[in-house]
C-alpha cells in the first residue's frame, strides 16, 4: 500500500514555522541570560531580561494569528478568514484598554 503524497507547505506555513523556531530560541537566549544576571547580582539587568523574555512568548502567538490570516487569505477561505480577523479585533482591543 503506498501512501499518497504529502501537499508541500506554503511559503507562509514555511515562514510561520522559522519564525516559531527563531521565536522560541530567542526567548530562550533571553530567559538564560535573565537567569545568569540574576545569579550574578545584576537584579535590575535580570528583571528586564526576564520580562522581555516573557514579552517575546507572550507576541509569538499574536504573529502566528497574522500569519493564519495571510494563509487564509491566499487559500480564499473567507469564514476563516473572518474569524482571524475577529480575534486580531479581540486582541487588540482587549490591549488597548489594558493600556488607557
């Protein structure tokens, strides 16, 4: 029994999984480096490594929903395309209200 070919991924699902991974090493790089300056004293250094750390995990999922929706957009799946655009409103609506 032979399998059937597997669809070769878009150029925005291609981009979409570099930025995870650069995303996630980033964070990572900053986190460690929050941890080491706090282990060596460096408080104030350590406390704003580890929040832009966290800032970084915290925009990853906010740019993969972008991301949803150019996919959507090019495959001209509108209802899909319609609800990423509901949750990009939700997102930043909900962010500007925090910040008034």
């Amino acid at each position: 029994m032979t399998r059937p070919p597997r669809p070769q991924p878009s150029p925005i699902q291609i981009l979409s999984r570099q930025l995870a991974q650069a995303g996630l090493a980033l964070s990572l790089a900053v986190l460690v480096s929050g941890l080491a300056a706090s282990m060596a004293g460096a408080v104030s250094t350590s406390v704003s490594l580890l929040a832009m750390g966290c800032a970084v995990l915290v925009v990853m999922p906010v740019v993969a929903v972008f991301l949803v929706l150019a996919e959507e957009v090019r495959r001209r799946d509108w209802l899909f395309v319609a609800a990423a655009v509901v949750v990009i409103a939700l997102i930043a609506y909900t962010t500007f209200d925090r910040l008034r």
